[in-house]
C-alpha cells in the first residue's frame, strides 16, 4: 500500500522521496536509485524492486 508514500510525496512539492532507514539510504518512492564515483556505480542494498533501468546501468558501466 503506497498510499502514505503518495500523500507525502503530494503534500512535499517534491519530484521524489529518498528513503532512509536505521542512517542507510533504502530506495526512493518512484525511482530506483543508483549513485556513481570514481570506485563504479552503487545501487542501495535493502529488499527493493530491481528495475529494469538500474539492471542495466549496473551491467554496462564503463567501470565493471
């Protein structure tokens, strides 16, 4: 049920809510989230759909 995801997402005037958990940040309310640095591409770890976009980035970066 994303309801509460939607209503705050609505009320913050926000494109998107990154969403942290225990100081880790877990995924984000409509997108996956996949951050670059020099050591490659990192996706959070936390139980998340997979997406079919971040599959890719992950799969064809010039740092694999």
């Amino acid at each position: 049920d994303r309801s509460r995801l939607n209503n705050l997402l609505q009320k913050s005037g926000c494109d998107d809510i990154i969403i942290v958990k225990n100081g880790f940040i877990t995924d984000a309310c409509s997108s996956n989230l996949v951050f670059s640095s020099y050591e490659g591409l990192f996706t959070p770890a936390a139980d998340h759909l997979l997406g079919t976009k971040r599959q890719y980035l992950l799969s064809h970066t010039m740092f694999n």
